[in-house]
C-alpha cells in the first residue's frame, strides 16, 4: 500500500490513452491512512493479487471520496472507495459535481456510514441539544474542508432549512473536533462514520457523549429528496456512554469503477472478494454483517455489469434503475 500526491497521479492519468485496454495494475483510491477506507482498500488489493492471476492492486492514499471520484474520471485510479451520497452527485451532476459530472459503476456496497452529531452530556445539560436543527446558533464543526463528511452535513443542513450560516462553522477534523469539545471550544459536531468510530469511542473516555437524534418531522425532509440516505438507529450500548437508542441516517460506502472498467475483470473482483470476505472483515469487523452480495441492490448508483452477472448468478435480486 502506498500514498501517491494527487498531482501525481493526474499527471500519470494524462500519459494514457483515451480508451483503456491494460488493466494488470490497479490503483484503488481510499481515504486517509488512519481512517477505515486504506485498509479495506488494501485488504481487497491482497485479494485481487492473491486470487486473480496476472492482476495486482495497491491501496493509494487520498482525501476520500469527493477526491477518489476525480481520480477515476481522470483516469488516475481504477477504483475507489467512496460514500453513497458522492457517488450519486458526481453520477447526476449534483453538488461539487455540477460542471463536471463523473459516471460510475458500483462494483461492491461495503457498509454504512453513521451521521453522528455529536456533543457531550454537559453541553447538552446546559443547551438542550434534542434535535439536529436545535444546533443553530452554536458552535458547531462540519468536517475537513472538502471532505465526504462537509458535503454530506451540507446536504443535511440544506433539508433541514438550514445552512452554514446559521451555525458559527468550523471545519475540523474528527481528532480535532473531539479536542474542541473537550476543550469547550465547540457545542457540537459532525462525524459521518461507521459505528464505533475509533475518535468517538477516544472522546466518551473523558466524558460521557451526547448523540443529538433526528427528530420526527426532520427525516422525511432529508430522505424524502435524497435517496442515497436511509433511516438509521444507533442502538443503545453502541457507545457506552449511550444506553439508549438515537435516530438518525446512514448512507452506504461503495467501492466503485468507471464505465470502461472491463466487465470480465469486474466479475472477478467481486466473486473474489465475496468468496474471501473474512479479510476485509479482518480489517474493520463492524462491517461483517454487510460484506453480503444482498447489499448490492442497495446501491444509490447502478451496478457495474460484472457485479450485476455475478447477482444474478446467485440470485441476489436487483432493482432495475440499478442495471444502468
């Protein structure tokens, strides 16, 4: 596994041709080194290396998926890991993507991410933090600029007739988000993680979390215009600090690939790693229980040809607006 600029991997994009024919060496764009995306992404590059001859793959670190996207429309990677909702936008020419939409296919749905808004039992003692939107007017931190997890509270926010204006926005990292409130620089933040997310499970180790819950009349406003989100409930004991049960949405990760991706090859990778699931659940565990060829027709972008052969070859059932 290795971290290449990506202004290196552009300008490597710009040497090939228009039309690909080789693909013995793949790139799979993931996510920071210390986040769950490079590893997953590393585990399915020893599967590709290990169980499909004449083909090897490499892990590249990157920003995550609004990035990962630029790079297979570049040319740049072969596959990525991204968020569902960055998919979906880059696919319909939403969002970051208006001028420049980026088609792609989704090869696997690897596991959810969680939107957390987060705040800690003494704030929320002192604020009264019972709903997404009662966070208006504080300090409020939205993610790394540029990350999947600003667009995606953008998003929220947008639904919720909200923007960033009405919070005084940060744009921090999850580390430096979690220091903020322990520091009473901040009154909440964003974290669009899988559950259990190292940083949150760091943070309720100095004081008790306060997870803010989608209230009733704010969930058909975000889900009802956004197909890629879903209702989600974090269950009581997810966190220790939390005994009880939190509403809120989730959006599936994907590993995707580009439209020229050769569907042979696509087939291959996808029974390859539904057959050696137990590495990638080796990697990041919460995400066993979705590692499943059912999740494909979760998809919120079609599937590529070789993930929808190798569906229908088990029968997994698959929406139609899912087969392109």
């Amino acid at each position: 596994m290795t971290a290449l600029p990506l202004s290196l991997l552009l300008a490597a994009a710009c040497t090939q041709p228009a039309e690909r024919t080789d693909f013995d060496s793949l790139s799979i764009a993931s996510g920071t080194t210390g986040g769950v995306y490079y590893p997953i992404a590393g585990a399915i590059s020893q599967i590709v290396g290990s169980e499909i001859e004449g083909v090897g793959a490499t892990a590249e670190a990157t920003a995550a998926s609004v990035e990962n996207l630029r790079l297979i429309d570049a040319g740049a990677s072969e596959l990525a890991v991204v968020q569902g909702d960055s998919a979906y936008q880059a696919e319909h020419g939403e969002g970051e993507f208006t001028a420049d939409p980026v088609e792609n296919r989704a090869l696997l749905v690897l596991y959810p991410n969680v939107y957390h808004n987060v705040s800690l039992g003494s704030i929320h003692d002192r604020l009264d933090l019972d709903c997404f939107t009662d966070v208006k007017g504080h300090r409020f931190s939205v993610g790394a600029p540029g990350s999947g997890n600003e667009l995606t509270t953008g998003l929220v926010f947008g639904k919720l007739g909200m923007d960033f204006d009405d919070i005084a926005v940060q744009r921090y990292a999850y580390a430096e988000t979690a220091r903020a409130l322990r520091e009473n620089q901040l009154d909440a933040g964003s974290w669009v993680v899988g559950e259990g997310h190292g940083s949150l499970r760091e943070l309720e180790a100095t004081e008790p979390l306060h997870l803010i819950p989608l209230c009733d009349e704010e969930a058909g406003a975000v889900i009802d215009d956004h197909p890629f989100y879903t209702e989600h409930t974090i269950e009581g004991g997810t966190y220790a600090t939390v005994p009880e049960d939190v509403r809120t949405l989730a959006v599936w990760n994907l590993l995707i690939v580009g439209p020229d991706f050769p569907e042979p090859l696509a087939y291959d990778l996808v029974k390859a790693v539904y057959e050696n699931a137990d590495s990638v659940n080796q990697v990041y565990a919460p995400g066993a229980e979705y590692l499943v060829p059912e999740t494909l027709a979760k998809s919120p972008v079609p599937l590529h040809p070789g993930a929808l052969r190798y569906a229908d070859e088990i029968g997994v059932e698959i929406p139609m607006k899912l087969r392109g």
